[in-house]
C-alpha cells in the first residue's frame, strides 16, 4: 500500500557518553568551534518549553531558563574556556549547530535514491556526561511523499555509527543527503563529535544506533471519515518499529497496541525503546499546522527526559559495582531518580500521558526499582 504524505520530519538522535574526567575540556572544544552556538534558554524566548514543563524537569533540561539578561550578557563576555566551566557546572547545557557552514548541493545524483534535507543539527549534554546529537532531516517534496520513502529513509540512516567507517548500503534502499556529499560524511561527522572523549566503558550504552523520532501527516484522502485507520494500521506498525517499506509479513490483525496512545480521531502516537512516532492525517487541520510544531518543541523534550533518565539508569547500575560508600550512591540515585519517583514533570495532562507512556515504553519504574534494590544490598554489607 503506498500512502500520499503531506509533510513528514524524522529527527535521528545519537546518544553517547562522554567521560567524566573529559567533560570540561568536551564542551570547551564544542563552544571553540566557530560553528556551534551556545543555546541559552529564555522564558520570553522559548515560551513552550517554560509553560510545559515544572520545575523539576525545567531545572534539569533548560537551566538557563532562570538565568536574567546581566547573567547572559555577562557568560557571552567570558573566554571560552571560562564558558565551558560554567555550563559544566550545570543540570544540562545545549548548543545549536550553524547549517550555514555546511554546503548544499547533490553530488553525483542518483535518481533512485530517497533525497533529504538535514535542516537542523543540535546537541543536548546532561552534567553525568550523557550527550544527545539531534540531527533533523526531511524529504524533499515536490507534489507528495510516498509513505514507503519515509519508512526506508528511517529504516536505513538509523543504523549510521561514527563506528563504523562505511555507511552499510542496502541494494533496495538508496538515499542521498542534500546536505552532506555523501553518507560516509555524516559519518565522519558524528565521529569527530565524541572522538577522543567518549567514555569506553560506556561506548555501547545504546548499541550504537540512532535513536528515531519521527513525524508524518498523511493527506487527508488517506486517512479520513470513510478510510478507517484500520485499513493503514500495518503501515503505522512498520512506521512504529522502523521497519522497511517492503517489510514482507502482515502484522496480525488483532496485534496489541499497548506501547500506543491516541487522544484525538486522527492521530496516534507510537512508543518503542529505540524509536517514537506520531502518525496522523490531514484532516484534522491541527495535525498539519500546530502538531508537527508541539512534537519538537515540546513533545521530544518529555521522550528526552525520559530516555535521559534511561541511560542513567544503565549507566548507574554499571556503576554500582564499584566500591564506593552508601552515602555515595544515595547522591547519585538523588540525581537521576526523582522524576520516576515523583512521577511528575508537566501540568499539562497530554505531555503527562506522553510521560507516562515514554516511562512505561523504557521500563523507568522497573529500573528505579531495581536501583533501590541494589543500593539496599549496599547499605546491607557496610
């Protein structure tokens, strides 16, 4: 079945971790890189990330949120170095890559291959070390986009690693960045990211592979009052689990849709470790105009958190192997557990029902659970 899309994005995350004694020194090289700009959150600014979230999360994810126009003209003044111990000292930090310094244009153009922008590139950095690489990318659109395009696309650049020094390529699926000259390039990119800073112990954290976040409105003809979305449920499912276009088994008919949400008619988001989705149609209007804003503004920051809190956790527990003091490792689970705790970080019911089911999709209750286990058998044994 090959569905008409309206407009689609897919934000492919590369999670790494960098070691702690490197820390300072990783962000310093970042802000010395004349194309990376220091993200400075601010309330008039960034208004949705400020009336979303509490506090707990806000202080976590965006700091500067607090932070008033002397302590901002005052932290551009610093030398860079000074910036890098500033931002080390903080709950998080972020920065916003200048697209402008990377040249556009398709070298040696196939005309089989899915082309793609990559319109954004971000990078998200929590004080234990744990980094986030956003990058956003889109198809290019000149009446539509197939359906199938936006599965391969996902299917394909979510295997990218700055381990490997060949893009692997697939005979079935071609894709051609507009941005970068050719995918090994992107490669190379994430690789000089982390090169030299990341922490091996924790290289595989998250099996060095990308982690996606995807957004498509189908048009309206495809998912409307007389088109049920049963009649698309197979092509939301390989959406869903970031299966190929021409992935060959049906999913079976009364397959349950736990790890899924749907507050409205026509639009259902879906949950998974290694990937989240929304899938929606253009008959609701919102679904074309104010959705595709909320999921990248907000929404992913709630996944974010989430996923944040995941590593954490893995990280953590790796950790607690060492011999180390109960008082120690009651500081480090203070740091990390206490929006699984609380379970709390919006007043806002969609974005909690978003937080809910991110919780349930990465286990976070089980793996708090599980910290507090071990830490018990910690403060047994002293």
């Amino acid at each position: 079945m090959e569905l008409k899309t309206k407009y689609q994005y897919t934000y492919f995350i590369y999670p790494f971790v960098i070691s702690e004694k490197k820390y300072n020194d990783f962000l310093a090289k970042i802000i010395m890189d004349k194309n990376w700009n220091v993200k400075i959150f601010q309330k008039d600014v960034d208004i949705e990330a400020d009336s979303h979230f509490l506090s707990i999360a806000k202080q976590t994810m965006f700091p500067t949120l607090e932070w008033t126009k002397e302590k901002i003209e005052t932290f551009q003044k610093e030398k860079n170095y000074e910036k890098a111990k500033i931002l080390s000292k903080m709950k998080s930090c972020s920065f916003e890559y200048d697209m402008k310094e990377i040249s556009k244009g398709k070298a040696g153009v196939d005309e089989n291959a899915i082309f793609f922008e990559i319109t954004k590139i971000k990078l998200m950095c929590f004080q234990n070390g744990i980094c986030f690489l956003f990058l956003k990318t889109e198809i290019d659109n000149t009446n539509y986009i197939a359906f199938s395009d936006v599965l391969n696309l996902n299917y394909k650049f979510r295997n990218i690693s700055p381990k490997y020094n060949r893009f692997k390529d697939y005979d079935y699926i071609k894709i051609q960045t507009n941005r970068f000259e050719t995918m090994e390039n992107i490669c190379e990119f994430l690789r000089h990211i982390c090169s030299g800073y990341e922490d091996a112990s924790k290289k595989d954290i998250y099996s060095n592979r990308l982690f996606v976040y995807s957004y498509a409105c189908l048009d309206e003809s495809e998912w409307n009052t007389t088109t049920e979305f049963t009649k698309i449920k197979n092509e939301f499912l390989k959406y869903q689990y970031v299966l190929s276009g021409d992935y060959g088994s049906e999913f079976a008919e009364d397959i349950k849709m736990d790890n899924t949400y749907s507050r409205w008619k026509y639009s259902i988001y879906g949950f998974t470790k290694t990937a989240g989705v929304v899938f929606s149609s253009a008959t609701d209007h919102f679904n074309f105009t104010k959705l595709p804003f909320y999921y990248e503004t907000v929404y992913i920051y709630i996944m974010l958190y989430a996923l944040y809190q995941r590593l954490s956790y893995l990280i953590l527990l790796q950790q607690m192997k060492e011999k180390k003091t109960q008082r120690y490792w009651r500081k480090k689970i203070q740091e990390v557990t206490l929006a699984t705790a609380i379970g709390q970080v919006s007043s806002a019911e969609h974005c909690m029902s978003l937080w809910q089911n991110w919780s349930k999709a990465f286990g976070l209750q089980e793996m708090y659970n599980y910290v507090m286990k071990q830490y018990l058998l910690i403060r047994k044994k002293e």
